[in-house]
C-alpha cells in the first residue's frame, strides 16, 4: 500500500459511510440541536449514535439519534 498527501486527508470511505454522511445529515436537517457531544456506540450488530447537551449545571442529558448511513 502507498500512502500519498490524498490518502492521508481523505476517510476511507467505511468511515465517510457509515460515520461523516449520517452525523452530516442529522446536522443538516436540526436533529442535532443543542448537543454538546455525540456518542457513537455499538449496539449488537449496529453503529448507534447519541447526542448528549450538558446543561448549565453540568447535568448530561441524553437522546438517541436515529441516524442510518
């Protein structure tokens, strides 16, 4: 395998799938909202993700995404 400046600043495309086009979306279309963070989990077979806003009193709130890539 050769490595060039292209390879190294592009994802593979698993992760650009499954990772960077359904976070994309969810922010594209407000589902994203106030989140802090955003978790990404395994759940059995499946990739989850899970936004989470930490209030002003530093208290985690949790909601899952419903994301498919």
């Amino acid at each position: 395998m050769t490595l060039n400046a292209g390879s190294l600043t592009r994802p593979a495309p698993i992760v650009q799938k499954y990772v960077e086009d359904p976070l994309s979306e969810a922010l594209i279309q407000g589902h994203l909202g106030e989140a802090s963070l955003v978790e990404m989990f395994v759940d059995g077979v499946e990739l989850n993700f899970r936004s989470i806003t930490i209030d002003e009193t530093g208290l985690e709130q949790t909601s899952d995404l419903m994301l498919t890539p």
